[in-house]
C-alpha cells in the first residue's frame, strides 16, 4: 500500500481548509438551493460547487498528476495512480437548514486502497482525520487520538442512520428497523458527522443505503483506524457505494449484520 507522506497529508489538510474557507460564509444564509434530483429533492447550493472548483483547482496545480473525482464536476483522469475524492458539503439538507451536522469529505486512493479520509466540519472547526493507523480529532483543543469504543451487543448500542426512510427501499428500513429496535437508543440526521462520532466513541452502529463513492471514501479511513469495521451489507468490502454498516466493535457489527439479513 502506499504511502502518506508529510507533504501529501499537508496539501490534504489545506484541501479542507480551502473548502471551508468558501462555504462558511454561505451557512445560515439565504442561499439559492437547486434540485439536481430526479428521485426525491437533492439539493445543491452555489457553496458546494465553489468549494468543489476550489479544491479542484489546487489539485491541478499543485498535483497535476493525479485524477480527482467530485460529487459535483465528475471525474477527471490522472497518471500518478492516486484518485483524490471530493464531497464538498456531504449533507446538504442539514447545511440548508442551519444545522452543522454536515461535511466536507476528501479521500485519497490508490487502485482502489483508502490511504487517507477526511471529514472537515468547518464552522465547529472540527476535522477528522483517518491515515495509516491514526484517527484523530482536529479541534480548537489541538489533536486528539480516536478510539471506538466496546459494545458487545445491540442491547447496550448507540445506532444511527441519516434518515429512517428517506435512504432506504421498504424492505431495507424493515431491515433498519429491526436493528434499531434491538438496540438500546437510536439518532437520526447525523450526515457525515455521525461517522466522526462513531470514531470518537459515541456511537456504536451506523446503517446507510443508496451510497455513492464521494460519500463512503473518506468515512472508512476515519473509521478503520479508529478500530472500528465497515462492510457492506453482505459483510463484503464497501467499494463504490451502495449499501454500508459501520460499527466501533465487531461484536455488535456481527450481530447487527445476521438482524439486517435475518428473514
């Protein structure tokens, strides 16, 4: 697997400060929101394509080499091997409505492997950083090591998902539904943020659908070297997207993974 370098961490690190710089001052703004949608209102705002054509431009420059892929401006190839992938505001829906439990996700990859993750909450000015066994918490305290904490069964679990219904097929929340039954609390609306927190040890389970690659690329290295595992729901490697659980300890992954599946 490759490797991080000091440089290459540090242009990560100015890729989020650079996205933040843009979209701060759009938050709890009227902003123009725009339906890219064609199932259900996915929203877009001017923040997220700017921040996006930031952080693209500084690659150009700096790192012509590489391929980057967006949420928002798609895919440009690249020679180096490395992929950097960008989610500009990952939870759009709380970011318009005032809430800061949204993201600015930067993964950076090399033939498929995650080699680093970052999730970037720039108005709490809190940044979550996943890289060659290091998890850490970037705050106004200064670093902070991220360990996921011990959960031996749903009964005593924290599970969270973005929205009970909006993400899922019926037969997918029948599934969710019948975890977060199980378990001892469950918090929706969490976007990106929760995958910090389940790091952080403050939740134990997190169960998404219909994901894309911009959206799961920087929460895994954020999340694997905190300790913690995510696997799709078959208990396969999460690739592209699609369908994820994650979990702080394989105990409750195991037994949240045999719930969704059970029949």
């Amino acid at each position: 697997m490759a490797k991080i370098d000091s440089a290459t961490l540090a242009f990560a690190n100015r890729l989020a400060d650079a996205a933040g710089a843009v979209i701060r001052p759009f938050f709890r703004q009227l902003v123009e929101v725009t339906d890219k949608g064609s199932h259900g209102f996915d929203p877009v705002t001017e923040a997220d394509r700017e921040a996006e054509a930031v952080m693209r431009e500084m690659i150009r420059r700096e790192r012509p080499h590489d391929a980057i892929l967006g949420e928002e401006h798609g895919l440009e190839p690249g020679t180096s091997g490395l992929i950097w992938v960008l989610d500009p505001i990952d939870g759009t829906r709380a970011f318009i409505t005032g809430q800061p439990l949204w993201g600015t996700l930067i993964a950076l990859e090399a033939q498929g492997e995650r080699l680093l993750g970052i999730i970037d909450q720039p108005v709490l000015r809190e940044r979550f950083v996943g890289y060659e066994g290091r998890s850490e918490l970037h705050s106004a305290s200064g670093v902070a090591s991220l360990r996921t904490r011990d959960c031996a069964s749903l009964s005593e679990a924290v599970v969270s998902t973005t929205h009970p219904w909006g993400y899922f097929s019926d037969d997918e929340r029948a599934s969710f539904e019948r975890v977060a039954h199980a378990a001892r609390m469950s918090r929706f609306g969490g976007d990106c943020y929760a995958y910090g927190l389940l790091a952080a040890g403050h939740i134990d389970v997190i169960i998404e659908a219909q994901l894309k690659h911009w959206d799961v690329a920087a929460l895994i290295p954020v999340i694997e070297n905190a300790g913690g595992i995510v696997t799709d729901w078959d208990g396969n490697r999460v690739r592209d997207g699609g369908r994820m659980i994650a979990a702080g300890d394989a105990r409750v992954h195991a037994e949240a993974l045999r719930m969704l599946n059970a029949r």
